[in-house]
C-alpha cells in the first residue's frame, strides 16, 4: 500500500473499513474464529491497537497515530499475503469467552463442542457436579479440556494427543488456567497410553476430514497441521478405532460426544448399525453426534 494511502487512513472506522476491502479483495478463507470480512477486520485492528476485544463503538472515531496504523496494516497485509488465519498471527483464540494460546503446532480451535459444554452436556449429563472423570481425546491446544474442567468442577479431565508439539501448547494453557491439579495430559496413540480409568464422560474433535476435502483445503487451513486434520480416505479412520475402544473406557451410564464436521454422510455409511442423537449448537448441525456405552456395546 503506497505510503500517501495509508496515511488518508486516520481512524478506526477508516482501518475497519479498509480491512474489510483488502480481505473481501483477496479473497481469504474465513472459518477460525471468524465467518465474514468484517468480524476478521475488528479482530486483527482490535488486537493490534491493544484494545478491548468487545468495546469496539467508543473507539470507532478515534484518531490513530503513525506507528498504530502501520501495526494494524502490517497485520492485515500478513493476513492476506501469507494466508494465515488470525490466531497464528496473534497466537491467540477464543472460545466462548475463553482465551487460548496457539501456534502452528496445533490446530485453530473452534470445536461447536464448546457451546454444549457451557451447559455441562445438560440434559444428556443429568448432574455436572456428580461427574468423576472427564477424557478429552485429540486435545490439540487442550481448550476443550480446559471448557470440560469448568463445565465438571469436581471431575479430574485425562487430556490426549500423539503430538508432543501439540501436548506443549496445551500445558501452557493448562498453566494458564491454573488446573494443572485437575488435569493431566497424556502423549498416547489415542487409547494405547492411558491408565486404566473408566469415564463418565468422553468428548473427541479427532481429524476426520476425507481424503477428497483434505486435496482441496483453502490456503488457510494448510497451515495447520494436517496430522489433525486428515481422516483417510472417508474421514472415518480413527473414528472406527475410537469407537470401538469407547465402551472399555466408560462407565455404565457414560456417554461420549464427537465432532465430525461435514462428514455425516460418510459417518452413517461406515456405521449404519449406530442411532446417535445429533446434536445442534447455534453455530453447527449435523456435525456432532452423542452415543452411550450401551449403543456402543450392542
């Protein structure tokens, strides 16, 4: 951007507005954190001005110096030139109000199992304080455990991932939080590596996009790693392997609740034998499933 047009850039509203054109005229791929051009543009001008995430009215027609507007369009033209999503440029993601570190070793978090546990699973869990213990397997970033620790204060939460990039990014979060006592993590190869413990609850967002998605994936998504992202050739590989570890791994009357994107197709034909309850959050449907150990064990 020539340096006299940034420089007819003097407001918020200016930089917002002329964030929303530069990502609308690139064409970026939006889904981390973000569904539109203008929510991208607040975020990224937000963060880099140091201001409140959600006080955004009082600012908009204050005046910016030379050295904030130069942040503002060194991160937006970072955004649109290397297609990064927004959280790897500010190594930060919220999930319902919650803050997450990331970085490239895992992915963005954005799991619509966060909405389901604001409510602690209710009516599936009849009573979140009688929960034990919790399993969030493919934890990633850990930001699901972390919600489950919240959403089950009496339960201590088993946290898995073969990546041991990923189980680093994760333990800075669970420090974050202070739930270290609460919450451990475990490097395993999905079940092999755990103690032997019966849970009440298991929640997975495991890698499940098909082979045929994962070859036309947007720039963006590119950057994360594609070790949680790849499912084989239907999405379904590990979900077989999870499933039918499941039962040896709840309770009588436990339940687990996965994420399988857009893959419910795929989903019922590699098990037609299965009858989930499908669960809706404001932001998904037909994306995550509950099943109980007793339909597992049929």
């Amino acid at each position: 951007m020539y340096q006299s047009a940034r420089q007819e850039l003097l407001t918020l509203r200016d930089l917002i507005r002329y964030g929303v054109s530069r990502l609308n005229g690139a064409q970026v791929a939006l889904g981390h954190g973000s569904d539109n051009a203008w929510d991208e543009a607040v975020y990224l001008t937000l963060h880099a001005l140091h201001l409140p995430l959600d006080t955004l009215e009082p600012f908009l027609d204050a005046r910016v110096v030379r050295e904030e507007r130069d942040r503002v369009l060194d991160l937006l033209e970072r955004r649109v030139t290397e297609r990064l999503p927004a959280a790897y440029l500010t190594n930060e993601a919220w999930l319902r109000g919650h803050r997450f570190y990331v970085d490239q070793r895992v992915i963005v978090p954005r799991s619509p199992i966060a909405e389901l546990l604001d409510q602690g699973l209710s009516p599936w869990v009849q009573d979140a304080f009688a929960v034990e213990n919790v399993l969030d397997m493919c934890t990633g970033s850990g930001c699901l455990a972390i919600l489950s620790a919240m959403a089950f204060p009496h339960a201590h939460v088993d946290a898995v991932d073969v990546s041991p990039d990923a189980l680093e990014v994760a333990r800075r979060n669970v420090d974050d939080y202070g739930l270290a006592d609460r919450l451990d993590l475990h490097e395993s190869n999905l079940f092999d590596g755990l103690p032997a413990r019966q849970y009440d609850v298991i929640i997975c967002n495991p890698p499940y996009v098909n082979s045929g998605s994962m070859n036309v994936l947007p720039q963006e998504y590119l950057h994360e790693p594609q070790l949680a992202l790849a499912g084989g050739e239907d999405g379904m590989d590990l979900v077989r392997r999870i499933l039918e570890a499941a039962p040896r791994y709840l309770t009588q009357d436990g339940v687990i609740v996965l994420e399988i994107g857009h893959e419910r197709d795929f989903f019922e034909a590699a098990f037609p034998h299965l009858s989930p309850v499908w669960l809706d959050t404001e932001e998904a449907s037909d994306q995550l499933l509950l099943l109980t150990r007793e339909q597992l064990s049929l």
